[in-house]
C-alpha cells in the first residue's frame, strides 16, 4: 500500500516542471533546489549571472539553465512558460523554499484538480535567517499555473500572474528565505520604489488595492505597518527577528513616503 502510494505522488509530482528566475543568487538557489529533488525537469531563467549562481546551478544534473537579458520580471516568466512542457508550472523565486508538507499537498491537489482549472493561489511564510515568522505581509500568490492557463503583468516592482479560468487554493506555505545580505536588499529599494511610486500615481484610485489606498496617505502606512507586523502578525513572539522584519518593513514604507511627496511636488 505504501509503495502504491508513494508511486501515485511520484506520478503526479512528473506532471510539475519548476521555473526559477535567478540573478546572483549564489546565497539562496541551492537550498532552493534542494527541496526540489522530485523534479524531473527544471526550467532556470538567468539574467547573466556574475557571481557563483550558474556554478552552483550546474551542480544539478535536472536544471535546464537559459539566460535572457532582464526587461520585466513578468516578461521573464511569460518566456519560462513558453519553455514548459508539462501540463503544470512551478513558479518560484531563487529563495523559496519547498517544504515535504508543501510537496504532499501539491502532488495531492494536481491529482484531484479540475481540467478547468487554471491557477492555484499559494501563500507564504517569510523567514529571518532560516527561521519561519508567525505572520508575514506577503500575499499569496499564483505560483501553481498552467502554462496555457494565463499571463503574467507587471505590478509595480513585482509581478502577477493572471488566469484565464477557475482557480484554487492550498494550505500549506511555501517558504520566502532570502540570504542575500542586507546591503543588497538595501540597494534595490530604490529602484523597487519608483516602480511602486509610478504605480500609485498613475492607477486609478479605485483599482488599488486597500494596501496601496494606505500607502498614498503617507503619514499612517510606516505606523500601520509596524503594526501589524509586531501585533497583528504577532511579531513580537518572534524576539529579535520579530522586530527585524518589522523595522525593515516599517523602512521602506517611511522612503516610500518620502519619495511619493517628491515626486507629488515635482522633484
């Protein structure tokens, strides 16, 4: 029974190629791809690499490494999909990890799900050096796709995947585990904020979500955010890196704030 059994996960999990989007991220992929040992096949899209990424990505014999100049995360992964071959999709960053509880639930919802559906919403656990927070403001997303089954936009510094049918939803997390030093992390928010400011001003108030409505007030967002972060989410449950995520958070919506009324006033 339990050799049938593990055949039928087996079976199912073949039906799954992973995509990974990869820039310098020596830090995080092979713990990454370490969680993805089932996978057959799976499809790297590297943005040409400088550091130890691509050696550490030839280390594992199902990797399939292209490289594509960087335009859009979205454009990015609209290419990866044209690259899938199997009836299901995997989109993950280069610091998401697969749990076996994730990977359970995965191989039993591809069993189970519909021919028409399209998408499946998957949420996230953010970890501080390896350790997973009670809460998080990570939304979920569409990791579990369709390759036919839609597109992926830009939306602001980030990107989102939009299905064209039915979707659904899973329990498990997959897990956000970012290594990179915290001067890397520290140098992109500037690029990262004007994509996000250019987003708020130029979106219609109506179609923002309730996040952004907040955003666009200035003063409340970095206090509301410190907020839930240390009391909603429970942050302060998880000592000093409670906080850690919570001041970090609480940073970028403070020069997020600043950065709006600059660019509210012509700077």
């Amino acid at each position: 029974m339990a050799t049938t059994r593990l055949r039928c996960v087996a079976n199912c999990l073949d039906q799954i190629t992973p995509l990974i989007l990869t820039y310098n991220e020596e830090a995080n992929i092979s713990r990454t791809l370490a969680g993805l040992g089932w996978a057959r096949r799976i499809v790297v899209v590297d943005s040409f690499s400088t550091d130890a990424t691509l050696e550490l990505l030839a280390q594992y014999p199902q990797v399939e490494l292209v490289q594509r100049a960087f335009d859009s995360f979205a454009e990015q992964c609209n290419f990866g999909l044209q690259l899938i071959r199997t009836p299901w999709c995997l989109s993950l960053d280069a610091d998401h990890l697969i749990t076996p509880a994730f990977q359970a639930e995965l191989a039993e919802l591809v069993a189970a799900a519909p021919a028409e559906v399209t998408a499946v919403l998957t949420p996230f656990r953010y970890c501080v050096q390896g350790k997973p927070l009670r809460g998080t403001l990570l939304p979920p997303r569409f990791n579990l796709i369709r390759p036919d089954g839609g597109h992926y936009l830009n939306d602001g510094h980030a990107h989102r995947f939009l299905p064209s049918s039915r979707t659904l939803a899973m329990h498990q997390p997959i897990l956000h585990d970012d290594r990179k030093p915290l001067s890397r992390w520290l140098s992109s928010q500037q690029r990262y904020l004007q994509q996000e400011i250019h987003k708020l001003l130029t979106t219609p108030h109506h179609k923002l979500s309730r996040g952004d409505r907040l955003r666009k007030r200035h003063v409340i967002a970095p206090f509301a955010v410190l907020a839930l972060c240390l009391l909603w989410h429970r942050g302060l449950l998880d000592g000093w890196r409670g906080w850690f995520y919570a001041f970090q958070r609480m940073y970028v919506e403070t020069l997020l704030s600043l950065m709006l009324w600059e660019a509210r006033r012509g700077g």
